[in-house]
C-alpha cells in the first residue's frame, strides 16, 4: 500500500479541483498516488464551492432579495460549479437502482445519456429539498444560511473521500470510479471525517451554542445515509461508479441540510 505520507498533495489539489469543480485548474496527473491525494483533498473543494455558493445567497439578501430567492441561488451555485454532473449522477444511479434489473443492465442503463423516471423524480424531490431547507435557513439568518450551503458542499465532498476507502471496489474497469476506487487508506478516510465534522462545529460556534452540536450531527448523519446508500449500490452494481459517486455527493448534501434546518 502507498504511503500516505508520500501523497503529491500539489497534485492531489489539483486532481481534486480539476475533477470535481469547473475551476481552471488543470490535472497534471492522473495516477493512484495523484487520485489518493485528491480524493483526501475533496472536501476542500467542497470548502471552496460551497463559499461561493453562500456568497450567492448572502449578496442576494443584501440586494434585498428574500431567503427563498438566497436558497435557490446557494442550490445553483454548487450544480454550475461541477457541471451538473453530480446531480447528473445522481438521476443515473436512481435509474439503475430503480431498474430492478441485474448489475450488468442496471449499468448500461446508467451509461446512456438520458434520464429516466426514477431519476426525474429524484432530482425533483432532492432539488426541491435543497431548496426549501436552505431557505428556511436564510430566513432564521443569514448567518445561519451561508453555514448551511458551507458545511452541504463540504459535508458532499468528503462523502467521497469515504467512497473511495480500500476495500469499495469499482463496478467498471474504467472511467473516475475506478479511478479512484479503493485509494484512500481507511485510517485517512477517517482522520479526514473527523476533522470535517469538527471544523462544521467550529463554524457553528460561530453562530450559536446549538449549532456547535447540529453542524457536527449534520455531518455524521450525511456520512451515515451516505454509507447506506453506497453499501446498497455495492450489492446491486458490485462495485462504485462515477455516477454512484455524484449520488452519494448529492445525498449527503441533501441530508445535511435538511438536518441543519431542523429545530429552526
């Protein structure tokens, strides 16, 4: 096994920026050291895209808008920042789950180019979800708000430092899944949910006593579903994709936010 300690972490920012973000940064390797090293960085792009996503909704607020217009805004940024193709993900994955069908049709259906029913449906519901929990968020504070879209976008990434631990194998012999299936150590994987979970807390400090507890449950519950849901697509596809990895991206924000809006 690699060490850890040997990881390019210039390359690993890179790899991480590169492949989970639209920002111009170019990946100058791609390779198991340089993936292990990205997928370990991946929360800091969560870090990174869910700033701009609060700094949307916050501007918004100043321009007098109101907090549902702030939560709509905070949505988009984090879909226009990866291209969609977390959410992308995430109807393709609904799809092949919901197909009912062996592994090796369930992810043919994934591969094609359209969406459909189950993943439509998803999307709806997930989007709709987002929303309306990032809007009560705003509209207790905006404080409060710009927290929530930081810790869902950091809370997503560092899902997928988790999928890709040793021991999650790839459903498909190519593309990002098996690019970085099975590259981080279990011990990073850990240390790095760890430090999340206790820097949400941090920021909830910030804004309340109470929040200091709800940020860091908010991480863990996001992790939690998150596992159950990539523990669920290993029985049915044997194995991670790309697509699984923008699922699990996109539960783990939604379940985050939806457990910061609660007791609002």
């Amino acid at each position: 096994m690699p060490d850890p300690s040997k990881t390019p972490w210039p390359d690993g920012l890179r790899f991480a920026f590169g492949t989970l973000t639209v920002l111009p940064v170019k990946v100058t390797r791609w390779d198991r050291d340089a993936a292990r090293g990205g997928m370990l960085c991946a929360p800091l792009a969560g870090l990174v895209v869910g700033g701009c996503a609060a700094l949307a909704g916050v501007v918004l607020l100043a321009l007098g808008a109101d907090a549902l217009l702030a939560a709509v805004a905070s949505a988009a940024v984090p879909a226009v920042l990866t291209r969609g193709l977390h959410l992308d993900g995430l109807a393709d994955t609904a799809d092949g789950l919901g197909s009912g069908k062996p592994a090796e049709d369930a992810l043919r259906i994934m591969k094609q180019s359209d969406i459909g029913p189950f993943g439509v449906i998803t999307l709806v519901l997930v989007l709709l979800a987002q929303v309306a929990a990032l809007a009560q968020a705003y509209g207790d504070s905006w404080a409060r708000g710009a927290l929530a879209a930081v810790v869902s976008a950091t809370a997503a990434r560092l899902a997928l430092t988790l999928a890709a631990r040793a021991g999650v194998p790839a459903a498909r012999p190519e593309g990002l899944g098996a690019a970085v299936a099975g590259v981080v150590p279990v011990r990073a994987a850990a240390v790095a949910a760890v430090v999340v979970a206790g820097a949400a807390a941090a920021g909830g400090a910030l804004v309340g006593t109470y929040d200091v507890v709800r940020t860091a449950v908010a991480v863990v519950a996001a992790l939690a579903v998150a596992e159950l849901l990539l523990r669920h697509c290993m029985r049915r596809f044997g194995g991670v994709t790309g697509d699984v990895f923008g699922g699990l991206a996109e539960t783990a924000a939604t379940v985050s936010l939806l457990v910061l809006s609660l007791g609002q």
